[in-house]
C-alpha cells in the first residue's frame, strides 16, 4: 500500500513543512529514512540469497560430474561443498551486523 499523504510529503523532501510540523516532521524523516534502507537490506539480501542458490546449483552439479559414481571422489567433494555452504551461511547471516 502507498503512503501517500501529507506527512510523507514531507518525509520525502517534496512539500514544504509549517513551522508547527517541523517537530514531527522530523521524526517522519527518520522513520522515512530507516524504512527505504531497510528495503535496500531486504533487496541485497534477496540478491545475495538467488546469487547464493544459483551458484549451490552449479557446484552440486560439478561435483556430481567430476565424482562420475566414484563414491569415495563424492564425499571428498560433498565436504569440500558443506565447507563451502557453512562459509556462504556465515557471509549471508553477517551481511548487515555492521549497519
């Protein structure tokens, strides 16, 4: 749903604010200022999630190749790519601690 109403106006640069609104409208800003950040956060993370998946996709498919039904290839490889998605895990989990 859009907010489309005089105190986002103001949030948002687009309106002029009265003196009496200039407290709250400040405070909207804020709001405002947190709430377009947090959607970049949910849009990186989103990205980094298919970019994560697709390249999962493309490592188990590799690793299935060069294992070609040798078990023993296959599990030396299989912990090479737990190994990998623990990593992948950490980065994703850690993407925004520091903001």
């Amino acid at each position: 749903m859009a907010m489309d109403n005089q105190l986002v106006r103001y949030a948002s640069g687009a309106a002029v604010v009265p003196k009496q609104d200039r407290q709250v409208a400040k405070r909207a800003q804020a709001i405002y200022d947190e709430t377009r950040i947090a959607g970049m956060k949910a849009d990186a993370n989103m990205a980094l999630a298919g970019h994560i998946m697709d390249g999962m996709v493309t490592l188990y498919e590799r690793r299935r190749a060069l294992a070609e039904d040798d078990p023993a290839v296959d599990m030396m490889l299989g912990e090479i790519q737990k190994n990998t998605m623990r990593a992948l895990r950490r980065i994703q989990t850690n993407l925004f601690n520091e903001w």
